[in-house]
C-alpha cells in the first residue's frame, strides 16, 4: 500500500479532486484489472480509450482515477486527478509505486533496428559470467539473475517494468541490461526509469506502419538519448549515419564504438567462418564463437559497455570470448549429409542482407543459398518487397512463405513480397504459403554442403493466424528435416 501523495510526486497535474492521503493498493490501466483499492489509469490508446471505462473501474473498487478528461459525473468517494498525458504519467506513478527502482541499480538501455537482443543478452550473461547479479528485459525473455520470466513485448509496460526492476532489486542485482524499443519511447513505457546508459546499434527500414515516416521513428530513438541524464554514458555505432544524431542534445557522456571510422573504441575483423569470430579489439587479437560483422558490431558494443562501467579488460575478453549470442540469432546445425540449415530472426531488409552476406562471406566455394523468408501480417507493408528484392539478389533459391499473418491473408502478403522481385530473379523464386511445406521443400532442394536459412521468426515458438498462435519452432522443423536426411 502506499499513499497517493507518494506517488503522484513528479506528476504535473492540472486539477485534483479529493484528498492525496488515500491509500492506493495497486496501479492499474486496464479496467479488467481493476481490483477494490487501486487506482485507474485511463488512457487513450490507438484502438481503444480507457476513458470509456471510468465508471466499471469505479464499480469494481477503483478508489483514484487518472484522466485526461474528467466525466460528466465524478463519484464523490473516489479521487480524480487530471493530466495533459495519462500515458505519460502511468511511467513516473509505476516508478514512484514501486519505490523507484531504477534508481537502485545500474539500468543500461539499448536501442536501434538490429542488435538489441543480443547485445541486451551478452551484457546480461558477460556480467553474471563476472560475478554479479543481473536482470535481463529482452524480447526472448525477461530472467532475474537466472529465473526466466516470460517476454511479450520488447519492452513492458510501465507497471509490468517497474515491478520487475522491483524484483530485481530486491533479489540483490547490481545490474539490469534491457532493449528499448521505438514503440516504448512514444508511449511513454520508460517514463520514470533512470538510466546509467544507453547503446544505440544501428537504424534502418522497420516499424513504418506506427510511426509514419523514417523521421519519426529516428525522433523516438533519440527521445531514448534526449532524456539520459548526465551522470549515464550515451554510447552510439559510429558507423552507422544516425550515431551522431543520437548524440545531439544528450546530457549524458558521449562514446562511439566503429570498424570503419574513427571511435572511442575500434575493432576489426580477423577470420569470420562458421566456426566463430577473430577479432582485434583496442589491439588484442580474441576469439569469439558469434558469427558475421554485425556479431562483430555487437560484441565491440558489449565490451565499450563493460568498460564504461569500469569492468576489467581482460576479465571481460575471456569471459566475452566464451559466451553464445541470443535464441534465433544466427543458430545453425548441420543435417547428417552436411547440410548447414540457419535460424534467424531477421525480418527487415538492412537485417536480411546482412545474414545473407555473412553467409556469402563464409562460404567456401559453390555451396547454394537457399533462403525460405515472410513477413509480417498487420504490420509494415513497405518492406515487403524491399525484403523478397534482397533475398532474392542474394539467394540462388528464394521461397516466399508465411510470417505471422495474423489477421490478412498469407497470398496477399506474399503478392506484396513479389512486387519486389526482379524479372532477372523469378526463376529462382517459389511461393509456398505454408511455412512448413516451404522449409520441407527447401531441405528436399539441398544437396552437401548447402546452406539453408531461415529467415524471420528466430526464437518465436508460435505462428500467429487469425488471432491465434499456434505452435510453430522454425528449429524444431529444420532439425526434423534433417532427421531425415542421410
């Protein structure tokens, strides 16, 4: 229980209604949730607006509503406070309910397009690996300091967040390492976090069916940044054109990390084959078991980290050096016949090439890529065919199958994907809506040596259609494939 007065500190509010010494139970924004005691949140979402339910989540205890606009009829024996934002104010209430735990521990944020996972996962391992103890926010999972607890968002919602940092604080964690999705930043999701630092990976094509323009969804990365303050580290990709603008007008301690231009921190690649990365990092020649430059990418950001929080070099390269990267990130196996099958999350286009030329940087010789790859229903349709272009250059076999097609039809999106390839490629293309039939027609294609990859779905264990997920393990079928094989 804690008092409203406590929680509401740091809340600009235009008008009260009632007494600040109420005592509020729990904080809650859906009025399902809604138990006798709590306070209500009402927001006004893209699909549905919690002011509507005002009244059932007074019914069903509600004894504080925060609203944008007050009803037409306040009960007398609950408190209202009006805000300019609800969304906005949920993050510093959830922070304040539970006693500001991101305050209490070294909170370090990472955002961009590609990485966030597994930069987010080897930080959360490397530390742990060190001694400390830890928690993990990623879009696989959420673990404190080893307990997993199940991922639905990329980053959850601000009361979810904050009882988990509540969590984390209060098993004894030094360190929390979390993925900061664009969507977070323009909901307010991290509203009321204190940050020690923020990662920023990289930045291309992806989320335009929310935020419009490539403008907007930069501005919602660097919301991320803005807000850092001076006491963090702001530790940006100098090779990639945004770095800098993530830097612009941050409080925080500005570091870059680079293969290519000039950086705080620079490494360059040795030997990059299946087996793993050698790499020279601040001219120390190590050995990685993760794959491709953009792993390259990922581990030179993990270990800039380590040193910004005044880790040990050489402890953090032999312990780096050990590690594995995230589920569905560039995982492979080999079938008994010598066929090398990859599981991959990438699903946008800049993440698909980069796969893709990693594998083709890899290959020995005259080994056939076979790419199966879909997208996402109910969501951005411009990468559809940017997505199938560049898997098609750079695939001897492309089969476009299904994503998620959550509510549109699978044939409708992969007529999107087609748009996309080019006359010269089509007879090396196959459309097969069944994501199953698809993987099974691409190992029956592959001979010795071949190299199938799985584009899109990486760690997902379900295939959402029609509002229901079903299971589907882009891994569990390549392995049963494989069994197959001889």
């Amino acid at each position: 229980m804690r008092y409203l007065s406590e929680i509401i500190d740091g809340v600009a509010f235009t008008e009260l209604q009632g007494s600040a010494d109420v005592e509020i139970s729990s904080v809650v924004f859906d009025s399902r949730k809604v138990v006798p005691g709590c306070m209500y949140v009402a927001i006004k979402g893209t699909a549905v607006d919690g002011h509507d339910f005002i009244d059932q989540a007074i019914a069903a205890g509600a004894v504080c509503v925060i609203c944008e606009e007050l009803p037409a009829h306040t009960a007398n024996e609950v408190d209202f406070l009006m805000v300019a934002d609800s969304a906005k104010a949920l993050g510093t209430i959830a922070a304040n309910f539970y006693e500001n735990p991101s305050s209490n521990l070294k909170l370090v944020g990472v955002t961009g397009t590609n990485g966030k996972t597994t930069i987010a996962t080897l930080l959360y391992k490397l530390f742990r690996d060190m001694g400390y103890k830890c928690g993990l926010l990623s879009t696989v999972e959420n673990q404190v300091n080893g307990r997993i607890v199940p991922s639905t968002h990329t980053t959850p919602d601000p009361v979810a967040l904050n009882e988990l940092l509540a969590q984390m604080v209060n098993e004894g964690c030094d360190y929390c390492f979390m993925e900061v999705s664009s969507h977070a930043v323009s909901q307010h999701r991290i509203e009321g976090l204190r940050f020690s630092g923020a990662i920023f990976s990289n930045l291309t094509h992806d989320h335009l069916d929310y935020h419009k323009t490539f403008d907007a969804y930069l501005k919602a990365k660097k919301a991320f940044f803005d807000g850092l303050p001076k006491s963090a580290f702001a530790l940006t990709n100098s090779d990639d054109k945004n770095g800098n603008v993530m830097l612009q007008n941050t409080s925080a301690y500005k570091k870059t990390y680079g293969l290519k231009s000039m950086a705080d921190y620079r490494a360059r690649i040795i030997e990059n084959q299946f087996g793993g990365l050698l790499l020279n990092i601040d001219n120390e020649e190590v050995w990685f078991k993760l794959v491709g430059t953009f792993n390259a990418y990922n581990l030179l950001a993990v270990y800039a980290t380590a040193m910004l929080l005044d880790q040990d070099r050489s402890k953090v390269l032999v312990s780096l050096s050990k590690l594995t990267g995230a589920e569905g990130r560039f995982e492979y196996i080999v079938s008994p016949n010598k066929v090398i099958g990859i599981v991959d999350y990438a699903h946008t286009p800049d993440a698909v090439q980069n796969v893709l030329s990693t594998i083709h940087d890899i290959r020995k010789g005259n080994e056939k890529v076979i790419t199966v790859i879909g997208c996402g229903g109910d969501r951005d349709k411009t990468k559809r065919p940017v997505m199938a272009k560049v898997a098609s250059e750079w695939s001897d076999k492309l089969i476009m199958t299904s994503d998620n097609p959550r509510t549109e039809d699978p044939a409708h999106i992969i007529k999107d994907m087609e748009a996309g390839i080019d006359p010269a490629f089509k007879r090396q293309t196959l459309s097969i809506a069944d994501r199953h039939e698809a993987i099974k027609t691409a190992c029956m294609f592959a001979q010795p040596g071949d190299i199938i990859l799985l584009a899109g779905k990486g760690h997902e264990k379900y295939q959402e259609i029609n509002g229901v997920k079903n299971h589907f393990d882009d891994m569990e079928e390549l392995t049963e494939q494989f069994k197959q094989m001889s």
